[in-house]
C-alpha cells in the first residue's frame, strides 16, 4: 500500500479538473503532497504499521466472514461442546459445541460495524454541535457547555449503562448509547480548535470578503480540524468496541445466540475451569482489535504532528 | 485560590442539579407506563393508581422534581421493587466496598504506573523501556472484564493462590484490585514517561547534573516531583476510567457493590435501584473531580487561579 490517498483521509480524485475548480477543492481537501508526507512519516512508524496490520486482518475476517468461517457459528453440536481446541475446530468450541473460531471471526464483523456506526453517530452530531457551539459562542455556547458537563459526569461506559436502561437491551440500542457517549467528546474537542481557529487571521479574511458564517465554518475552519477529528475517531473507536463489548458482556448488549465478543464472554464465564479456551479467545479477539485501533491512532498523530509525539 | 475553589463549587451546582435531573427523568421517558411497570402485568387498576399516586406521578413533572431532590437529600431513595427493602439502606451497605475496591485499584495502579513510567524513562529507547511501554500498551487495550477472567483462571484456578469471587481477608481483594487499577496503571505509565523524559530534557536538570550531584539525586529530588504534576492531572482524569471499571470487575469477582447493584437493578428492571446508584456514582464522580482540580491548584504553585 503506497498510494498516499488510503490512510483515512479522503482521497484525491485522479479526473482533470478546471484551475478554479481545483483552487476551491483545496480548500477542503489535505493536498496530495501533505497526504504523501504523513504517510511518508506514518510508514516509518513500526507500531503504526503493525496495529495497520492487525486491523487489516480484522477487517478481512469481517469483510469475507462467511467464506472464512469453517463452520457456521450458530450450529449446535451438543455432544462436543466445551471440547478443546483441536485440527477440526482450531480454537475449540463453546458450551454448545459452536466451533469458536466462527464465532471469533463473525465477532470480528459485528464490533467493526459498531464501533463504525458509533463513532459515526459521535461525529455526525458531536462535530457540528461543537462547531457551531465555538464558532458563536455567547448563551447558546454556555448551554451547550453545561450539558456536555452533564454528559461527562457520568464516568465512562456508565452513561452508556444509563441510556441502555432507558431504551431497553440489545445490539441497536447499545450501538445508539455508545454513540451518545461519544457526542460530548467530539463536540469538546472541536469546539476547542474552533476557539484557536476562529481568532485567525484567514478566517478574517474571509469574514472580510464577505463570506457567510456557514460558509466559513465549513470551509475554512472544518477542514483545519480535520487532523485531531482524524486521530481522535481512531482511538474511539476503540473505546466504542470496548464499551460495546462491555455492555455484552453485563448482558445489557447484543443477546444470545449472537456471536459478539463480549456476549460470548459473559456465556462462556461460567465454565472458565472447564474450558480456558472459551474465555481466551474472544478476550484476546478484544484485546488484538483495540490494540489495533489504538497503535493505528497513536501513529497517525505521530505522522500528522511530529510535535504531538509523547 | 479560595476565589477559584468557590466558582469551583459554583460551577458544580448545576452539573449536580442536572445529573439529578437526568436520572430522575430516567424513569419517566421509560416507554410504558412507571407505575404499571413497577406495578407488574396482573396488577389491577386500582393498585397502578396508588401507586401513581405513591411515587407522585400524577403532580406536576417539576414539582415532581423537588419532591424527589428534596428526598434525595434526605437519604430516602424510595423502595426497592423486587425486596420492597429502603434502597438507601442496600447503597449503605454496598458503597464501602465499592469504595474498598477503587481506593485498592488506585493504589496499584498509581504504585504500579509511576513507578514503570519513570523506570522506562531513565533508560529511554532501551530494551526496558521498550518492554514496559509495550506491557502497558496491552494493559490499555484489554477489556477489563477479561483480563479480570485471565486472572481468576491463572492465580485462582490453575494456581488456586487466591480465591476467585466473594469478599472476606485481603486474599479476596488482590485479584479485583489488581484487575481494576491495570488499565490505569497503563494510563499512568506512558504519562509519567513522557512527563519524566521532558523533565529530564530541562536546563534545571542540566544544571543539577553539571555541578555534580549523583544521578539519584537528580532523577529523584530535581526530576521526578516535578514530573509528577501532569501525572496527578491523569490521576484524576482517570477517576471516570475506574469507577465504570468497578462495575465491571464487580461483575466479574461478584464483589457486593455499588455496580453490581446497577447491573442486577437495569436486568431486573428495579427503577429506583438503577437511579440511586447511578446516582451516587455520578455524584461521587463529580466530588473526585472537584476535590482533584482543588488539590491541583495546591500542588502546582506555578498556577494562579483568577
């Protein structure tokens, strides 16, 4: 993978375009040259690398689950169940007999999507939130301001806890409450830059030549956050897996038969001194993926703002 | 400094007020009717009504409000719906050992977490270093539930060197401690590092070192209090991390909390357990982090609070 355009960040179109047009695409678009230098940077990062790669096996095993599965993970097969790992089922398989290695991999497609989709839903309404918040400022900041305080004063996955009790459990619902979760960090972190952003002297310029607030907003000063929204959608991601696989495994998220992650921990708890394996894998399955997301998002900060390094 | 400990508290007041408001309003966006829920399906009518009239659900929604803020602050949480037993006194019950486990959890992982980050910061890019940051890496991406369960079968089931649920001694305590304070301890690790490495870069820790004081010296008296400030930031940003952690350990060690009481309320669908303790949670959340921004502005003489 060397063509720059992949890490994330939206790609350059290879179709000729008029100079004007070209002059306004970037505006909002990161020049092809400062993509190829941050993968330049991103692709000497060892750790980076590698947590690319976990996701990218991750990624295939959700993409291709039905051809990559050897069994189907739903097929019973009462008289093997808790029996080792062994050639015919690699990872063993659970209480019901269900081959694991199935189940991990169909795992692996369920918390992709969701963490996917709740970081979506934390972008889509956190990022505009936090925009429009910083940009104005004045009462309706203030109390935009107090209700993400709210927000964040329940400790983590509990808000998420809090708003499954409310709209009952399942998959939906906890992709719903782990997205929620995410809006009040996107909406702090965005308004933060637009603060910084808006005291600039291009954004002056703009306001000078007469554009709109709505046309500045988006763009002149969104795409300048779109390095930290970058980084930050990385790693929470990871959280939003995490969290989502928590709420499984305290039976507030997806319900049996399902093949998630945490669901299948919480099952599989109770017969840890019969059968290990059916703790491990789906923990490490976890724990690989997070890894994963986590290294990725330490990498590309690294790569977008050597001074970010810690 | 008292000015800013007093807009502190201020400041605070309405993200009580609110938080109060969310978890009040919890049961009333409930789809259904409250009353018929807490009633049960073969209730008749007559008992749905007393008990409407009861909990005040036929007053107005903010009159409704200050009964129910007016009660809270008085300790009276309402009845349980399943043990019909004053949910005030079940929190009692539970809180200290919720309490019990995060200070433990906190402990281990400040202990842990400082210490690995400045062992890794003295030797920058050595193999240690390279270990430790990796440990602590893993640390931070292992969901807590599992690495509670890794260590029940290692230390419990195949070692059998401590019990793997229930309270009681100390033994009963090691592996839910342990358990909750890893991941923060992993937090607590990579701050310190970097926190330390910039120390050590600074011209004060030059001039220590030129005119000749021994290493120890330098990392110990010059470098590592200094080192520590952003470290306590974490600390307290971390509170949130262990609290939601606790519920899950809990879960795991069946350690008679406050979370476990949340999770067996939300599955047994026992509404005033499930506000009370996300209640006191929120609450306790929101004290830790005001007496930690307090504390902040008294260790750090550097910052003047306007």
């Amino acid at each position: 993978m060397t063509e720059p355009g992949k890490i994330g960040l939206p790609g350059d179109s290879a179709a000729p375009v008029p100079a004007q047009a070209a002059l306004r695409w970037s505006a909002v678009r990161p020049s092809r040259s400062r993509l190829r230098m941050v993968w330049g940077q991103f692709r000497r990062n060892r750790a980076g690398l590698a947590g690319l790669a976990i996701l990218a096996l991750f990624l295939c095993a959700g993409l291709f689950a039905t051809v990559l599965a050897p069994y189907d993970p739903y097929e019973i097969e009462l008289e093997s169940g808790l029996k080792g790992p062994s050639p015919g089922h690699l990872l063993g398989q659970d209480e019901l007999g269900r081959d694991l290695l199935s189940r991990v991999i169909y795992g692996a497609r369920l918390s992709l999507v969701i963490g996917v989709i709740a970081v979506s839903i934390g972008v889509g309404v956190g990022v505009p939130i936090g925009a429009i918040s910083g940009y104005f400022g004045g009462l309706p900041d203030l109390l935009v301001q107090r209700l993400i305080d709210i927000m964040l004063a329940f400790p983590g996955v509990l808000l998420a806890i809090v708003l499954v009790a409310i709209m009952g459990v399942g998959l939906v619902q906890v992709m719903v409450a782990v997205g929620i979760v995410s809006i009040p960090v996107y909406a702090r972190l965005v308004r933060g830059q637009v603060l910084s952003l808006r005291a600039q002297e291009f954004v002056d310029a703009a306001r000078a030549v007469g554009a709109t607030s709505v046309r500045i907003i988006w763009r002149h000063v969104l795409p300048n956050t779109l390095a930290v929204i970058i980084v930050q959608s990385t790693l929470q991601i990871a959280s939003a897996i995490l969290s989502a696989a928590a709420l499984g495994f305290l039976g507030l998220g997806a319900q049996p038969p399902a093949a998630e992650w945490g669901s299948m921990l919480s099952n599989a708890r109770q017969y840890i001194r019969l059968a290990p394996h059916s703790v491990m894998f789906p923990g490490l399955a976890i724990m690989l993926t997070v890894l994963g997301f986590n290294l990725l998002g330490d990498a590309i900060r690294d790569a977008l703002d050597p001074r970010m390094r810690i | 400094m008292w000015a800013y400990i007093t807009k502190r508290l201020l400041l605070s007041v309405p993200v009580i007020l609110g938080v109060a408001f969310m978890v009040f309003a919890m049961v009333r966006v409930l789809p259904g009717d409250p009353a018929r829920i807490i009633a049960g399906e073969a209730a008749t009518q007559e008992i749905v009504e007393g008990i409407r009239k009861d909990m005040g659900l036929d007053q107005p929604l903010l009159r409704q409000f200050a009964t129910f803020a007016m009660s809270v602050l008085r300790g009276d949480f309402g009845r349980s719906v399943r043990s019909k037993a004053p949910v005030g006194g079940e929190i009692a019950a539970r809180l200290p050992n919720t309490i019990r486990l995060a200070t433990a959890g906190l402990g281990i992982a400040v202990l842990v977490g400082v210490s690995a980050g400045v062992i890794s910061a003295i030797r920058p890019y050595s193999l240690i270093d390279t270990a430790v940051m990796l440990v602590a890496l893993a640390g931070l991406s292992m969901p807590v539930f599992w690495s509670g369960l890794m260590l029940i079968l290692v230390f419990a089931v195949w070692l059998k060197w401590l019990p793997a649920v229930g309270t009681g001694g100390i033994e009963h305590l090691v592996l839910p401690a342990v358990t909750l304070g890893m991941s923060t301890a992993a937090i607590i690790a990579r701050m310190s590092r970097s926190s330390m490495l910039e120390v050590l870069r600074s011209d004060y820790i030059r001039t220590a070192r030129a005119k000749g004081l021994a290493e120890a010296a330098v990392v110990n008296r010059h470098a590592f209090r200094n080192a520590l400030i952003p470290v306590i930031t974490v600390v307290g940003l971390q509170m949130g991390t262990l609290l939601s952690g606790a519920v899950l350990t809990e879960t795991v060690f069946a350690w008679p909390g406050i979370g476990r009481l949340l999770v067996e309320g939300i599955l047994a669908r026992d509404y005033p357990i499930v506000q009370a303790s996300v209640l006191v949670v929120a609450m306790a959340f929101v004290m830790v982090n005001l007496t930690v921004d307090v504390l902040y502005a008294v260790v750090d003489p550097r910052i003047h609070y306007d």
